[in-house]
C-alpha cells in the first residue's frame, strides 16, 4: 500500500495512531494531521469529531468546541458525535448542554441508555434536569427509571 497525499483518511488514521499508541504523542502533529483530514474533506463530520478530540488533548478548548459543533452540524442526528460532543461539554462543566446533547443520543440509539444515564449523572445530581433530558419514549423512561 502506498501513502496517498489526497486521501483524508490516512491522515485520519495516523492521526489516530499517534495519538492512541504513541508514547509520547506531539499534540501539534496530531492536530496537524486532522486537520489535513478535514482539509482534504470538510464534509466528513468524524474527521471534524476526531479534530475536535485533537484540539481537546492538546489544550484548545475554543478550538475543540467549535470543530465538535461542526461536526454536529454536519451530522445533527449521529449518535456517536452527539456522544463525543456531549462528553466535552462535561470535562467543560456545562451540564445543560451535556444534557441536550444526551437527549439526542438517547433519540437516536435505542441501546445507549445506560451510559447516557451514567455521563448525565456525572454532568449533574439534579434530578429535573436529569427527568428533563429524557425523550418522551415510554422505553427511555423505563430505562432511566430501571437505571
């Protein structure tokens, strides 16, 4: 396999491989890495979420909201950057967007609900806000109330 300068996943992939199997990854060419990802393609909501985590190792909180929130944009229903976006709002401390972005999740993945329920119960103790957060499905419901 040859390396392929144009395509945005090999700088995806290295990113992430530096970053999860690196002892010592360089947060600077990790970010740099992503960001020729989503350079090379800037329609591609994981590239934008794999920034975002990027930018939120490497110390540039701005920097990672704004990339999760484009990845959200791009791909407002997707459980999976609902989730990533949703726990960077909790290591921020901003409970009530954790919240509405858990409500999302729990919209669209049927089987999330027990770790949805263990991050919002991290995010806050308030139980309205927690009641709240829940969709209007009778199975949600019951979840959270097994949970």
């Amino acid at each position: 396999m040859r390396w392929d300068p144009a395509n945005p996943e090999y700088y995806d992939a290295l990113g992430t491989l530096i970053h999860l199997y690196a002892d010592r990854g360089n947060s600077t060419e990790i970010v740099q890495f992503y960001q020729d990802a989503t350079r090379l393609s800037p329609h591609d909501a994981q590239f934008w979420a794999d920034l975002g985590a990027a930018y939120d190792w490497a110390g540039r909180s701005n920097d990672a909201l704004d990339a999760f929130q484009h990845a959200q944009r791009l791909f407002p229903n997707s459980p999976e950057i609902n989730w990533r976006l949703a726990n960077f709002y909790v290591r921020a401390g901003k409970a009530p967007d954790a919240l509405r972005t858990l409500e999302l999740v729990l919209q669209e993945d049927g089987t999330a609900g027990r770790r949805v329920f263990t991050l919002a119960t991290n995010a806050t103790r308030d139980k309205d806000a927690l009641l709240k957060m829940l969709p209007a499905q009778s199975p949600v419901l019951f979840d959270y109330l097994d949970f």
